[in-house]
C-alpha cells in the first residue's frame, strides 16, 4: 500500500483549484492544512466541501441570526431536516431544499432528482414521508426554452412523486422576467416519525462499519455541488453531465428498506448521499461525531468501469444512503437491503485518528485532517450595501384605467393569479388516503396523521417583488404569510423550513438583501413563535450577470387536533361575509399595480406583527370553535380576488358592499394591506361582536349567494365567467411546450 497519495504538480494544481471554484486564497488554506500539494481526490474533498452550496461560507454569519429553539423544537438546522413535536408521542419530520441549476440545465431530471434528495433527508431521519410540497419560479413563457423548463419540471416533480407513493398536495408559482435564465425549483417534503426514535449523522463507536446502501455509483453529478455554486453564463448545457439521474422505484424501495431496518437496533448514525456525494456523507458523519473514517473505494458498488477514486467521491448518483452500524449487525442490515433488491456492501469503518483516509486499488488516495474541512472552511462577512427606500405610494393618486370588473378579469387571469390546476393536475395529491385539503381547496395543505384525527396542515409562501423592494419587510412578509396560511386553516403553525434564493453574493447589494431578509423572517419568527428548524441556501442565481428577484421561500407546518375542524376557502350560499384586519388600501407593489396600471414601483405593505399575531390568533379560535363556514387570507390581488377565488371554489357568488369612505376603490378592491383575513360565517352580528371583544378590526363586506359577485352599483360579474378567465391561461400557454 503506497502510503502517500499521487501529488499534482503545483501549477496544475492551482490551475484545478480555480477550475473547481476554490479562490487563490482559499487553495493557499488547503495548502497550509495538508502541509504539502494534494492529490486530485483530495483537491476534489475540498472544493465540495468549501463550495458555498456545501459549507454556506456566504450565509452562515447571517443565519445565526434566525430563532431555532421551542419547546416544541427536537431538532433544529444542522441535521439533514428539522423535527418538531406534535403530541401523541409523534413528531413532524421536515425541510425544502433547491435544485435550480440542476433545472435549468436538465428540467426534467433536474426537478426529478430534487423531489428525491429532500425525500431522502426526510426518511433518514426516521420519518415516513407523507407528502411533498414545491415552490417554483419561473421566467415567462415566451422567453427562450422557458416553456420547456416549465413543462419539464413540472412532469419531472410529478413523475417522481407519483412513482415513489408520495403525495405532492401544496405549492406556489411566481412567474418574472428576472427568472428568464435562472428558474428556482424548491422542494419540500414533510414526514412523521416517532418522537423517540429520530436518527441522526453523528457517527461513533471505533471499529464500527461503514455501509454503503442503494443504487450503484455513476457518473453523474459529479462536481454538482460546486456548478451549484457559480453564476450560470451562455454555455450552461454544456453542464448536463452535472445533472444527477434519478429513479423513483428505486426511491421506494430505499425508503421501505432503511424505515425496515431502522425498526430494529442496528444503526448508529444515517446520512443521504446528497450534493457531494459521499465526500460530504462520510466527512459529515465523521465529523460530527470527532472520528475519523477510512474507506476501502474498490468495494464501492459500481455501475460503470474504470472509475476512479476522484469519480467515486464526488459522483452524485442518487437513491444512496451511508449508515454507520454497530459491530455484528451487518447481517441484519444485509438481509433486510437483499430482500428490497438493494446493493449494500461494507465499505470502511470509523478510526480514532480524525481524519478521512481513502483508499483504492492499493493505493492511499487521500489522508485529510477532518475538523480542519469544517472549522477551517472559508467564512466570509461580505460587503452589503442597503436596498434604497421606494416611496409609500397614495392610491388616491393613481388613476383607475378600467375599473374594478375589467380588473379582476384580468388579475384571475393572470400569470401570478390564474389557476395551477394545469401543474396540479400531473401531481397525485391523494395517493396514500390521507390528503384531506386538496390543491386550491384551502390556504395550506391538510394532511390526516394516520390512525389519528389530528393532521398537519402545510404550505409554501413568498413575494419576491416584495422582498426586491423591500428585502426586510420582504422576509417579514413571507414568514407572515405562511403562518397566516396555516392559520386560515384552523391550524396551529409550529415552525418552518426556509430556502435563501438570492443572486451573486459577492455583490454588496445582493448581500444587502440576504442581511435584510434574514431581519426581516426573524423578527416575524419570534413575534409568531414559528422557530426555523432546518432550510438551504442557494446563491449565485444569476446568468451573465442578471440575479433573480430575492426569494426567501418559506415552508410553514402545522397542526390541528381535528382534521375535522380543518376549513377551506369554498364560498356556499347564505353565509355573511367578514373581512378581518385593517384595510387602507394598499396598492404598492400591487400585483393590480403591476398588471392594471403598468407600474412595479412604490414601498410594499407594511406587516404590523403585533396586530398578525392578534388577527391570526383570534381566526383560529373562531375556526375551531366552528363559527366559521370558510376562511381565505389576503394576499396577492387584494379583497376583490380573495372573494373571486372563495367564489370559484366553492361555486357561489356573493353580493358586495362598497368600502369605507376615504379609501378609493382601486385600494379598497385591491390593496395589498397584511394580516387580513376575509371569513363566511353563518352569524356576522355573532362575529363581529366577537371580534370587537376581541380588538379585532373586522367589517362586514356581503352575503353570500347567486351565480355571480355583485358590486356597489350593480355590476355584475358571473362566477362562470371568472372560472374560465381563471382556468384558460396556463393550458393555452402550455399547449404547444415540448419535452425537457
């Protein structure tokens, strides 16, 4: 056995460091930790490790900020995803995570391979997945290859949920011109696991083998982590051979093979072999627990010849787990892998020395001091410069062009507001029998606990062209928003999960909007109590040059004790109409603004999280004591299109009263004013009654009732004719999208 790896020459090893996204400054680091030039393998270690996809060398200063802890809180960020309690000795297993690159260079495997990394994170945790979530960004339509991104993506979340038996049951859409070259695929998935059984990376135990279960190893994916670290530029298709390949039935079996397994006492530690393979599995894991790891790469299960132990380690083929076992259960572990026609192998064991040694065809390939990889790794507080101010825009001043029919026509059927049943629809939100809510039925997804009444409820929430104008308020806002959704439900919001997309970080203005934001969802987390337990963070979002709208894209959970106490937004007939929270007729940053009026300027709406926290609390009481029939939250179009969607739901109009003086109709229609929620009770005197002891704004806006919404002086506008403004846009724009 060679005991000192094959060195690079200096100068091709600086040549390959920087090819590898390791600045000068940063190989000179490597150089002084291993004392000497590395090997290729080693060099690879290192700029995985380093990447600001792996070791958030850009983020990390900031994100301290977040509040992590509750008493509901078993686990928070630094696990492969969060875990909180939800009673009955169960816990709600979750975390988002980005494949945005991935999906602009290959859409379909792209968004595939996604949904399959954060179902894994989920399951090695000990959790069983019971449904995915998404949220999306995209450029529009008629920008070059953007139909086929959207298409592509959309078939590939669906093809892989669908085939691994996981519901996709939730999710947003946003569609910008500043997501042209850089679409953002984010996904979510939320499982359930026994509060006292959660596994963890933390290796240990001298001696104790390492196992490698799964798919065989490829090609593919290798360098994956680090092409998620750089800004994309003209010749990103020449990068596919990045792109990992995913396959859901295999998927399945890994997930019934390691929830088999982790029934019994044989694992010591699990990790997914995620971005960097089984670099960062191994690393992490050794890391964790202060040991050091030695692997044998010949034993390596391997789909394809003559792969080297650089390839081995860097490859990111998916549906692949590393466990750590206790001595003597291998054979366990192998029976249980064999029967759901799995590779296993044993491929090393923990040391005491703290450092990672690899091995290969005789040969030391790598021998690296682990905690330097992590406590060494570059940490960067970068420049910010602060967003400038927009002005707090006066709807008085800002004419009307259309009135309020011809724009709420026009606002359902826009790209932001028109149906999703197009993307929806490839998704199955029902199989496994436990999806109460279905997509569009409710302001977050519900999904029964089996053996239970109880049930989570779950959603994704973001306004990046809020965050663009305000990264602080931004932040705030999304945060807000997600709790607000749960809330609608009847649910009680426990915590979130969130995924950081922002542009090139090196630009103090792009930095100024990570800070920004991050102040914004803190104060919004500790005014909610809805704790951050686990997230991602995806930077360089950028292609030549242009970044994406910043979007700190939150996933809320929550849950209810009833799942029959649970209301959606469908709007019957007969019910009063209370619409709870202040209205001043917001219109900054307004999507009826941007899509009426041809303006995206002006300071978005403020969130006043004291009066959130009091309006939210107060709804969900009157939900659960059930005084409410249906209940919708205030966002994107304002009053007008929450009643429009309530109609459309439930296939009920409703007769509209005219707004407060002083607030023009435009703003009282349309204004975008927070912490607003717009209720169907049965009892509007009872409520509003309630809502007076409460301290709580509420007015009473109409009744339910008819075919059609009925405005203050006689207009008229059909539900029918809602629905198909409503429903015809996504199918006429998809209709002529090819394959990925």
């Amino acid at each position: 056995m060679t005991q000192t790896p094959a060195l690079l020459a200096p100068e091709r090893a600086r040549q390959l460091a920087a090819e590898y996204g390791l600045k000068p400054d940063e190989y000179d680091r490597v150089l002084a930790i291993l004392g000497r030039a590395p090997s290729l393998c080693e060099l690879g270690i290192f700029s995985v490790m380093w990447s600001e996809h792996c070791s958030y060398k850009s983020s990390r200063v900031w994100l301290k900020e977040l509040p992590t802890k509750a008493p509901w809180v078993i686990q928070g960020p630094g696990e492969n995803a969060g875990v909180i309690d939800i009673g009955d000795g169960l816990a709600a297993v979750f975390k988002m995570e980005s494949h945005n690159h991935p999906s602009f260079i290959e859409p379909y495997q792209g968004a595939a391979t996604g949904v399959g990394g954060i179902l894994r994170d989920v399951f090695t945790m000990g959790a069983r997945p019971i449904a995915n979530l998404n949220a999306l960004r995209f450029g529009m339509p008629d920008a070059p290859r953007m139909k086929q991104v959207i298409d592509g993506v959309v078939r590939g979340i669906g093809g892989y949920g669908n085939c691994v038996g996981v519901p996709t049951v939730g999710g947003e859409v946003n569609f910008h011109p500043r997501y042209n070259g850089n679409p953002l695929v984010n996904a979510m998935t939320v499982g359930i696991a026994r509060a006292d059984r959660i596994f963890t990376a933390a290796a240990s135990g001298v001696g104790n083998p390492v196992v490698y279960v799964g798919s065989k190893t490829g090609r593919d994916g290798i360098h994956g982590a680090t092409m998620a670290s750089t800004e994309f530029t003209a010749d990103s298709e020449e990068k596919r051979p990045t792109v990992q390949i995913g396959d859901p039935f295999t998927e399945k079996l890994l997930i019934e093979a390691c929830l088999e397994l982790m029934a019994t006492d044989a694992i010591v530690a699990i990790q997914d072999m995620g971005a960097a393979g089984l670099t960062s599995s191994s690393v992490e894991m050794a890391g964790k627990g202060g040991m050091g790891i030695e692997l044998e790469l010949d034993r390596v299960p391997q789909r394809e010849t003559g792969m080297t132990a650089y390839e081995m380690m860097l490859s990111e083929s998916q549906e692949r787990m590393l466990m750590i076992l206790k001595p003597g259960r291998e054979h366990v572990a192998e029976a249980i892998f064999t029967k759901w026609e799995l590779d296993f192998a044993v491929i090393g064991h923990l040391t005491d020395t703290g450092r990672i040694v690899l091995k290969h065809k005789g040969r030391l390939e790598a021998d690296i001091e682990l905690a330097p990889l992590e406590s060494e790794a570059p940490l960067y507080r970068r420049p910010t410069a602060e967003t400038p101010r927009q002005a707090v825009l006066d709807a008085a001043a800002i004419a009307d062009p259309v009135g309020p029919e011809a724009a709420l026509l026009t606002l359902v059927g826009s790209l932001d507001l028109c149906s999703r049943r197009w993307i929806w629809d490839q998704y199955d939100s029902m199989v496994g029998g436990q999806t109460a809510r279905r997509p569009g039925a409710a302001d977050a997804a519900i999904v029964r606990i089996e053996e239970s009444r109880r049930a989570l409820a779950m959603t994704t929430d973001c306004t990046p062209r809020y965050c663009l104008a305000d990264p602080e308020e931004g932040g705030k806002q999304a945060v807000a928003e997600a709790w607000r959704n749960i809330t609608a439900t009847g649910g009680l919001p426990l915590a979130i999960t969130d995924n950081m997309n922002f542009g090139n970080p090196e630009k103090p203005e792009i930095m100024g909007q990570f800070a920004a934001a991050v102040r914004g969802m803190a104060a919004a987390c500790i005014a909610l109590d809805f704790p951050v337990v686990s997230g991602n963070v995806s930077l360089y979002n950028e292609t030549e040059g242009r970044g994406i709208l910043p979007t700190p894209a939150i996933g809320g959970v929550g849950v209810l004790d009833d799942v029959a106490q649970a209301v959606g937004l469908g709007l019957k007939p007969g019910l009063d109409l209370v619409l709870v929270g202040e209205t001043r007729g917001w219109l900054g940053q307004s999507l009826w603004l941007r899509e009426i009026a041809g303006r995206e300027d002006g300071a978005p709406p403020p969130v006043d999280l004291t009066a959130e926290r009091r309006n939210g609390d107060a709804v969900r009481g009157w939900i659960r004591q059930g005084l409410v029939a249906a209940s919708h939250d205030l966002s994107d179009g304002g009053l007008l299109v929450a009643a429009a969607e309530m109609a459309m739901a439930g296939g009920a109009g409703a007769v509209l009263d005219a707004g407060p003086a002083g607030i023009p109709a435009h703003g009282w229609w349309f204004g975008e004013d927070q912490g607003r929620y717009l209720l169907a009770v049965r009892d509007g005197d009872a409520m509003l009654a309630a809502a007076k002891a409460a301290g709580v704004p509420a007015i009473r806006i109409g009744r339910s009732g008819g075919e059609a919404l009925v405005l203050p002086g006689g207009q008229s506008i059909s539900v029918a004719k809602l629905a198909e403004a409503h429903e015809r846009t996504l199918p006429a724009l998809m209709a002529e999208a090819g394959g990925a």
